[in-house]
C-alpha cells in the first residue's frame, strides 16, 4: 500500500531506503482512485522515530493511503524539534470535523501516572470520544490500549513488579479472526511496559473479545465485537534496536534496568538482537487496513462529515 506522505518527511528516504512504497503528495494527486484515511496520534517523544516504524508497516499493501499525523497540543514535546511539528502535525480542532477510515494511537512514557494526571488526558479523551463516531476502526497500542479500556470499559491497569521488557511468545485465541489471516498459531511481539491489563477484567465486558495472550507477558490483543476498536499492549511496530536502545538509556540514567529477554541471541547485551517478530508485525498491520479498514469501511464514509481538508 502506497502510503502518500510530504516529500520532505524525515521517514521518507530511510523507508525508500529499505524498498519501501511511499508516494508524494504530488504523485498522489495524478491518481484517480478513493485513497484511505488514516490518522496517526502520535504521543510517544521520539516522534519521527515512532512516525517511522508505523509508516514502514501501513506502506506494505496495494491501496493509497493519505496519513494525517496529529499532536495534542496540552504536550510540549521536549525530543521532537517545533519546527517538524508545525510542519507535519495537525492538532485534533484542526481534524475534528473530518472522518477517517482508520486511526492508530501510539503509546506513551506515561505509565508511572494515573490516567487523570496526564496533561493532555482531557485532549486524548475527547480524541477518543471522537474516534468512536469519527473513525471507522481504530487501533491503540501499549499505554493508549490501557488509556482507552480504562476510558470506555472502566478497565483498570496495574502495576507491575519490574518492567516488562522483552520478546514474547503468543498464543492465537481466535485463529478465524480476520487479524490472524495467514499467522502461525503462535507469533513473536515485543514488550515494553511497567504496567498491564488483565485478562479477567477483560473478561467480565460482553462488548470485548481477547485474541492473543502470552504465559509470560499476559493479555496482549484485545477487540471490540464490533471490530471498530483494538487493542495491543504489545509493541509490533518496534525496530530491531528499539529494546536496545531503551535498555542501554536506562542504564545511562542508573536504574538498573534488566535485559530485554529473549532479545539477545544466549540473553548477552554484547549480542546484535535477532529480528524475530518483523513477518507477523507487517502481516497483522496489512491484516488490519485490509479487513477491518478498507473492505468494511463505506465507501462515502470519509465524507459524511463534510470534510474542512484543511
């Protein structure tokens, strides 16, 4: 899937790099087809990093997609330069009288926090609120999966005893779930989290199906009946090195911090990281544009709302 994206995005050359489809804006526009719209609420710091992995995932399947990338603007992003935000983010009143096909909502270093105490929880909230009538499915990931049970099922999170770092093993509960077209019974996802879900809170909400759980890193996919919301408190986006990198971060800032497990080939930091989880994250990311995405959403559904475009 062509993924239409500014000719001057960051993310542009490292994805053409690795024979990735992107597509300009001015390409996009010669071309006579319904391309899908997709939103991207990006809350992690290291935004082009994040803005990167996504991309590299929704740019591998034979649709156009047009990405918006969208901020809240109650955050003051320390680790991404002002000027990449003004230029390549919109702020949720700029989008809120459009719709889109699908939205992602990344992650976020916020655990350590109760959900009221973040600074933009209002802003996300209203996000969210939006999404259900704005946005035919949309997938949260890590903090924004917890963010969003808690906001609309009253699902708490809980904190764990040492961060959840690592490569895990996971079990498909459902394998004639459409997400699961053409996955193994069991599929690698990496991990990075001091908080989680469990699955029996999960389980006392009618409206909500588990799809995937691992024995060591617990509940790890969760949906809607309905397909429109899904939730991964995993990390299927993350780059070889992401786990290294923020290892060897908390190591700098003396917190003692475990190995990421099964990351290191024989668990030895000194080792490059196997890639094992790359198939299956492209697979599921294809999977979900494809079945709950693009063949379910109408086909004038973007244009209910009397699109600003702005």
């Amino acid at each position: 899937m062509p993924i239409k994206i500014p000719a001057d995005l960051p993310a542009r050359l490292e994805l053409e790099n690795e024979n990735i489809f992107v597509m300009t804006e001015e390409r996009a526009r010669s071309q006579d087809i319904r391309p899908l719209e997709l939103a991207i609420v990006n809350l992690m710091p290291t935004k082009i990093a994040t803005e990167t992995q996504l991309l590299r995932l929704l740019g591998n399947s034979p649709l156009q997609v047009n990405i918006t990338l969208l901020r809240t603007m109650q955050h003051e992003s320390k680790n991404t330069p002002l000027q990449h935000l003004e230029r390549f983010y919109r702020t949720f009143e700029q989008i809120r009288n459009r719709r889109f096909d699908g939205m992602v909502v990344t992650g976020a270093p916020v655990e350590h926090l109760p959900f009221e105490a973040v600074d933009y929880w209002q802003e996300l909230r209203d996000i969210m609120e939006y999404a259900n009538s704005h946005v035919y499915s949309t997938l949260y990931i890590c903090w924004a999966a917890q963010a969003a049970l808690y906001h609309f099922y009253g699902i708490p999170k809980y904190d764990l005893p040492t961060k959840r770092s690592g490569i895990f093993r996971h079990h498909v509960l459902h394998a004639s779930c459409r997400l699961f077209r053409g996955f193994d019974d069991e599929f690698p996802a990496p991990h990075s989290r001091h908080t989680e879900i469990r699955a029996e809170d999960v389980a006392k909400v009618p409206n909500l199906r588990i799809l995937a759980e691992s024995d060591e890193a617990g509940l790890t996919l969760v949906e809607s009946v309905d397909h429109k919301q899904v939730f991964m408190t995993g990390h299927l986006e993350y780059d070889r090195g992401t786990l290294d990198a923020e290892y060897r971060r908390d190591l700098l800032r003396g917190m003692n911090p475990q190995p990421p497990l099964h990351y290191y080939p024989q668990e030895d930091p000194q080792r490059m990281p196997l890639m094992t989880w790359r198939a299956h994250a492209h697979l599921f990311y294809s999977n979900w544009l494809n079945y709950y995405v693009y063949q379910d959403t109408p086909f004038d559904f973007t244009r209910e709302a009397g699109d600003d475009n702005v």
